[in-house]
C-alpha cells in the first residue's frame, strides 16, 4: 500500500476538525458540567459538614443539659430523701410523744382504778369489820358501850378528811336546820355538849339539836342532818366508823 500524502494530510486535517469540534462542542460542555456537578458535590459535602458540625453542636449541648438535669435531679432527690429523712424523723417523735402520752393515760387509768378498788376494798373491809364488831357488841350493849361508842363518834367527827368535812358542812349550813339526834340511852349534860360543840364547829354557826332516845340502837347514835345521817351504833352496824355515811335513802 503506497502513502499517499494527500490522504494523510486529509486524515490528519479530519483528525484536527474532529478534535476542534470536540473541544467546542462536546468537551467544552461535558468540562462545564463536571465543573458543575462537583460544585454542586463540594456544596453538598459542604451542607453535610455544617449539617455535622450543627449535629455535634446540638449533641453537645444536649449532652451538656442532660449534665445539668442530671445534676439538678440528684440535688432534687438529696432534697427529697432530706426532706423523708426530716418527716419520718418528726412522725416517729410524733408517734413516740403520742405512745408516752398513751402510756401516761394508762397509768393515770390504772392508778385510778388500782386506788378505786383499794378504796373499795377498803370500805368493804371496814364494812365487814364494822359488821363483826357490831355483831360482837351488840351482846355487851349497856350504858358503858353507849358511852364509850359516842365518845368515838365525837372523836372521828374531829379527824375527818376535807371532803367529808365540806360535805358536812354543806349539810349544815342552814342555821335554822333542827338536828335529830336519837342515842340508844339517855345523854347526860356533858354528852350533849361534846357532840353539840364538835357540830357547831363543824358548821361555823348555832344549831338546833334535837335528843331523843330509841333502845332499838342497842348502843350509840343516830344523827340525822336534813337527808344526811351518821349511824354511829349498832344497829346500823357502825357505818359512820367505816366512813359510810350521806343522804338518807
């Protein structure tokens, strides 16, 4: 095959043309969008670091609330288990102040009901007592017994307690009041007066006594002061000595 001259400098003219007409019309072109599209790719990796950069941002900050909740919720429940500590603190005293008071109020109760039945006993023995002394004088009753019982009747008229005295003196603070009081025998002078003085100073005041005599007595008295009455005899089985004495029923 002959190299024809014409030929190559034909080809190579078509080369050159091709080559321009790549360059203005194909290359120039395809050059521009690739410029593009990496602008465009250089702006979205751009985007997507300040996207990252916003995203780290915010996971700090959140990271940095979640620190100040975090810190806020332990001082609230420090707080809180101060404050239960302080309350359970002030309810067990509470509780405490109220068990001491119970027990207190039990034993003011049991004191209270321990002195009721000893008093109770008490006025049962000196009842019972009363009522075997009166069993036992009534077969020794005569004038000597009389005597001698109203002697102790003005004898413990002088030593009773402040209640038994104000309620006597109650029962005798109408001055104009006749006090009955009957005696298994006869009173002489000096009887009448004994008992007569300890009443009035019982009363603070002058008062009407009225004597009489009933042999049904056996031995002693029967005072009677309006509804109240003092049986110091046998009969009534010495009640006044055993403190058992008030209103007539």
């Amino acid at each position: 095959m002959e190299f024809e001259p014409t030929t190559f400098a034909l080809e190579v003219l078509n080369f050159l043309v091709l080559v321009w007409l790549l360059e203005h019309f194909f290359y120039k072109p395809v050059l521009e969008v690739i410029e593009k599209r990496k602008s465009a790719t250089d702006k979205t990796i751009m985007d997507a670091k300040d996207i990252q950069k916003e995203a780290e941002d915010l996971k700090n900050e959140y990271q940095l609330h979640l620190a100040e909740f975090d810190k806020e919720h332990a001082k609230a429940k420090a707080l809180i288990d101060e404050e239960i500590v302080s309350e359970r603190r002030k309810r067990l005293e509470s509780l405490e102040s109220e068990i001491a008071l119970e027990r207190k109020r039990r034993k003011a109760i049991e004191d209270r009901e321990h002195s009721e039945l000893q008093n109770a006993l008490e006025k049962q023995a000196l009842k019972l007592g009363s009522r075997f002394a009166s069993h036992l004088l009534e077969r020794i009753s005569g004038p000597e017994l009389n005597a001698k019982l109203i002697e102790m009747a003005v004898v413990e008229l002088g030593v009773l307690s402040a209640n038994e005295k104000e309620a006597l003196r109650n029962a005798l603070k109408d001055s104009g009041l006749t006090i009955e009081l009957i005696s298994a025998y006869p009173l002489d002078e000096l009887q009448r007066t004994s008992i007569t003085n300890t009443l009035i100073k019982l009363a603070g005041h002058s008062l009407n006594l009225d004597f009489s005599e009933d042999s049904s007595l056996k031995a002693g008295v029967y005072i009677k002061i309006g509804s109240w009455v003092l049986s110091a005899n046998v009969r009534d089985e010495l009640s006044f000595f055993g403190r058992n004495f008030g209103h007539e029923s």
